[in-house]
C-alpha cells in the first residue's frame, strides 16, 4: 500500500503516518518543513516502513498542489490511500498568495483540490480511499461569505465552517466515485490538545484551551488508519465515522453539497 498522508510531521498526522508505518505501509509525506518531513521519515523507516518519501506542499496554495500532484504522477506508480490531514485554525484573518482566506485555503481548498488532482493515480490504483479528517466541531456555514468578507472574522466560526465543508464537499466527491473502485469518507479525532492545532489561535482561547484535557493522539488517529487500512471498510462510500462507528451527518443534501462544490471547482472540471 502506497499511503500520501498531508501534515504528517506533528499531532494526528504523524500518528497515522506512525500506525501505517507499523503496518509496512509505503508513506509519502506531504509536508510544509521538508526538514521536519526528513526527521519524521528516518523514524517512520524504523518503524517498519520499507520506504518513504518526503514532499515539499502548501495545502493553502494552489500551485503547490499542482506541483505536488505532478511529481507524484512521475514518481509513483499508484496512490492506494489519500489522508487529507493538514489544517490550520488562526487567531486573524489572513489571505494567502491566491488571494483566499487561510482557514478556508488550508482546510478546505487543499483538501478538495488535492483530492481531484490526485483522482487519475488513485482511479488507476483501483480500490484505493480517500479519508478526510474532520470534525464533530462544525458549523457556522455561510455560503455567501465562505471568506468573512462581510461577517466580522471570528477563528472558531472560521474553523468550524471549513470542517462543515469538509464533510459537504466529502458527499460530494463520494457520489461522483461512485463505481469507480475510489471511496471517499470522513472522520472525526475528537478533541486531542496534542495536535498543536490551538497554536495559531489568539492567546485567549490558547489559554482557554491550555487546560483542557481530551483524547491521546491514538485514540484521535485511530479511526482515520483504520479507514484507510482495514478490509472492515472495504467497499465503504460516503460516511462519517466517530470511533469506528458511522455517525449521522447533520451537513448532508444533495442542493446543498452541490452548491458548494460548484463554489469551490472551477466551471467546466468536474471530478
């Protein structure tokens, strides 16, 4: 198994990355800190990993997604397995380079462009997943303003919104996989403080937050390498998982999903 995991250097990324590890899993690493990616990969290989690979990426930009999908093209013969990983949460509001909001960029954008610019190699690797990790923590969705150009920017609003999108788009894609030997899911860690998720956020609710006790990072990364490893799921299109159990999906509607794939894909590019 071929496994491209995205911020796999830190929190629950580098927790799947080490559970697939274990499992003889070939890892790419997609990751911003090519250095910290080279330092995780000499681990990985001790963990049983028979090879890894190191990928410089922006999940926030486009263009390194592109580069990203072209050198995995000409690099890999197959991608079995998609975690769709890298997020951010952040304290203001902040434009990337593309001219989008960071939160929205990051969390949303990365995951569903990455995922359309790696469909050829995982279609040709067919039966091959895609796993997106989520969030219980969702909601606050505007359609109208994705972005916060007219509400006033709030970081957890924010958040919560690119995870509602996560799971919407997820539906999404999963229906145009239908039948393709590609399954698209998604997943919820729960809160796991080990994440260094809290670090872009203001310093209030870091401190908020700095007290906090919640989940380890096995027990956050668990359902997601199982999603991605596990004959149990073999098959399995279209879900949203807690824990092992699917969980009903309160961000789900055929007008609603599509409406914002159409938002988020260029006219005319359709998975």
């Amino acid at each position: 198994m071929i496994a491209l995991i995205t911020g796999p250097t830190s929190g629950i990324g580098l927790q799947i990355a080490r559970e697939l590890a274990a499992q003889g899993a070939h890892l790419v690493l997609a990751c911003r800190d090519a250095a910290k990616g080279r330092a995780v990969a000499d681990e990985l290989r001790r963990l049983g990993a028979p090879d890894v690979q190191v990928r410089q990426f922006d999940a926030a930009s486009a263009p390194s997604i592109e580069a990203l999908a072209r050198s995995c093209a000409a690099d890999f013969r197959r991608i079995d397995v998609l975690v769709n990983n890298a997020g951010v949460a952040q304290g203001q509001r902040r434009v990337t380079s593309d001219g989008f909001e960071l939160t929205f960029a990051t969390n949303v954008l990365g995951y569903h462009r990455l995922s359309r610019a790696l469909l050829p190699q995982l279609r040709g690797s067919a039966p091959a997943r895609i796993v997106t990790v989520a969030s219980t923590f969702a909601g606050d969705l505007d359609l109208d303003d994705l972005q916060f150009t007219r509400r006033p920017y709030d970081e957890l609003q924010a958040y919560a919104q690119s995870k509602a999108c996560n799971r919407l788009l997820t539906w999404a894609l999963a229906r145009r996989l239908e039948g393709s030997g590609v399954t698209a899911n998604a997943m919820a860690p729960g809160f796991v403080p080990q994440t260094g998720l809290a670090r872009g956020l203001s310093p209030d609710l870091q401190r908020a937050y700095a007290g906090r006790t919640g989940r380890s990072l096995q027990e956050g990364a668990d359902t997601a390498v199982w999603l991605a490893s596990s004959d149990d799921v073999t098959g399995v299109n279209g879900r949203f998982f807690y824990d092992r159990r699917e969980r009903l999906c309160e961000f789900r509607g055929t007008a609603l999903e599509e409406r914002l794939w159409r938002l988020v894909t260029p006219e005319g590019d359709d998975a």
